[in-house]
C-alpha cells in the first residue's frame, strides 16, 4: 500500500519531540542464537488484564528481521544514570551488549541490570505502522527497581524533576527570601556551620578555614597568591592568620613567601574534606538522584552566567592545580578515611 503526505518530516519529528518520554532498550535472541539489543522510547502500555505493552521499530532497522521472528522481547526502562546504557544500544556496528552484565529471560532473551523497571514480555500481535512495525507483547514477567528514570525530550536526554506543592506554595514573587542570592547565600551559611564549628574547636575562624580550602586546591602557593584567592570570599587575610596556622602546624611558610601545608595540615584538609561531603549528605537528605544532580547542573549555569566579569585571580584554572589535596585524597581513599549517537527513536 502506497501513501502520500505533504507532511514535513523533518517539522513532524520535532514536533513528536515536544513529547517527554522515557528510554528503554529492547532485547532479544537472534534466530542463530546471538543477542540483539537497541535504544527506544516508542514504548506504551496496552493493558492490564491482561498486562500488554507495545513498541515500534524501524523497518529498516538492522535488527528488524530478529524481533520479527523472536517469540519473546524484554523492555528494559533505563535509570537516569544509564544514559551510557542508551548510546551504546544506540550506535550501529559495534558490539551493544559490551562490558554489560546479562541474564537470562524467557525465550533465553537477555536481561540487562541496573535499570528503572523491566518487563519480560511474549509476543501477541505484529502491527502494520507505516514506515514501522507495531510489537504487541504480553508481559509475562516484570521488574520494578525504584530507580529514577531516564527521561528525553526535544532530541536530547533530561532528569526528572518531581513537583511538590509545599516547594510551589513557598515560592514567592518578592526581592527579600525568594531572591536567589539570598537563597544561595543561606544554602552556602547553613551547609558550612559543621565546618565552621570544627575550625572553632581549634580555635581559628572563617578567614583560616578560607585559606586552608583555597590552599587544598593547590598546594604550594605564594602568600600573595593566596591572599587574592581568599578575597572572593570578602575576607582581607593578614599575616596574623598565616602565623596561626603555622602555630597549630598545619602549613609552614618559607622565607616569608611559599605556604605549604605540613602533612598535620594535609589530614587536616582532608577532614575537611570529609565533613563538608557529609554536609552536603544532609543537604540532599530531601532530594532524590535527579534532583540532587539537576540543582548542581543549574548552579554551575549560573556560575558560567556570572563568571564573566571576575578577575582573572578569581578564575577557576587559578584555584584549582594537579597537585590539589582533593585529587589525591580520592587518589589514595584510605587516607580520607583516616581520623584526625543516534537519536533514541526507532
């Protein structure tokens, strides 16, 4: 059967793309007994009683012939963090099933880990879509992770963002508590208190902890370098604040120029480092995955968007350097721990 359209094609798929979906990999078990595998999110319920589902497939796909004559298919919803997962299901020629643990399904089919939800399906009906195929299949077998889905729109991949009405009813219009520098400002405070707290009890303040953050950076620094550092913060260091880190031993400064820190200092630093990954434990406690890593892609936005007007001293290539105590400590995890492609549519 012939049809004719004076529908844009091009128009019509960006169109579809203002449809937020998910993305699945469907997989099989090829008629010579090989895996195949690829990337979807042409993928719907039917029914549930009985439990049915559907997805289309290209019928020019290079795996078309397989599910064609496959008894059985799995759908494999993708987690947020296996956006990986998707462009290697995605690209053709090479080996989709590489480097990734497999199980076996009805039908022998592959069963891949990891995932959102799963559903091991027999297939029903094969449906006449146009320029696809529809495969209706039963579900025979499911699997739900709790993880949180991968999501794509509009040609590219997303997170998900659950909306809460308490969030929506605090949300206000004015200058003062809804401002985000406020907002910031408060996050950044309220996060810092166990670590101000821990730099009390050995009895330095804001403008020490300061230092010893810009110097974990990078280690080996000039007094001047670190004294421009430590400005963006609004502080003015002194020579008093050196001395009193060199009187607790935690840096030496040599001929009144080099700081460094001791390697007191250096575990010091790292402590440091372990407390405020704890505090942005707590921070998260009410966020889920994809909140917690969408809030720090939207943060690093706003930081391009207002980074264009800092001095080159406060750039972030003049803070951070190999030789910083972060790199290494994760380099070396026991000593943290030591007290003091293709588009997804088929």
């Amino acid at each position: 059967m012939t049809h004719s359209s004076n529908v844009d094609a091009k128009q019509f798929r960006q169109a579809l793309g203002s449809f937020t979906t998910g993305v699945t990999v469907v997989t099989t078990r090829g008629t010579e007994g090989e895996d195949v595998g690829l990337t979807a999110n042409s993928f719907n319920s039917v029914s549930l009683d009985p439990p049915m589902v559907l997805w289309s497939l290209d019928r020019k796909s290079s795996s078309a012939a397989a599910f064609m004559a496959a008894e059985h298919f799995a759908v494999h919803i993708l987690a947020s963090d296996q956006e990986h997962v998707s462009n290697q299901f995605a690209k053709r020629g090479v080996d989709r099933f590489a480097g990734l643990a497999v199980e076996r399904g009805h039908g022998e089919v592959p069963l891949l880990d990891g995932c959102s939800a799963r559903f091991e399906c027999r297939t029903s009906y094969r449906h006449d879509g146009g320029d696809h195929v529809i495969f209706v299949g039963e579900v025979v077998s499911f699997d739900s992770f709790g993880r949180a889905p991968l999501v794509f729109h509009g040609g590219n991949y997303g997170l998900l963002m659950k909306k809460k009405t308490a969030d929506v009813e605090d949300a206000s219009s004015s200058f003062g508590d809804d401002w985000l520098g406020f907002l910031l400002g408060r996050a950044y405070y309220q996060m810092l208190m166990p670590l101000r707290a821990k730099v009390e009890r050995q009895g330095l303040g804001d403008v020490h902890y300061n230092l010893l953050s810009a110097l974990s950076m990078g280690d080996d620094r000039s007094v001047a370098e670190l004294s421009r550092l430590v400005e963006i913060t609004g502080h003015r260091v002194t020579d008093e604040h050196f001395e009193a880190l060199a009187t607790c031993e935690l840096i030496v400064v040599e001929d009144g120029e080099r700081v460094r820190f001791t390697e007191a200092g250096r575990r010091y630093a790292i402590e440091l480092m372990a407390a405020g990954k704890a505090a942005e434990g707590d921070a998260e406690r009410e966020l889920d995955y994809n909140e917690a890593r969408l809030l720090k892609l939207l943060l690093k936005r706003v930081i391009r968007a207002t980074g264009q007007t800092l001095p080159d001293q406060w750039r972030k290539e003049n803070f951070w350097r190999e030789n910083n105590v972060w790199g290494q400590a994760a380099a070396a995890p026991n000593a943290a721990a030591s007290p003091s492609p293709e588009s997804p549519r088929s």
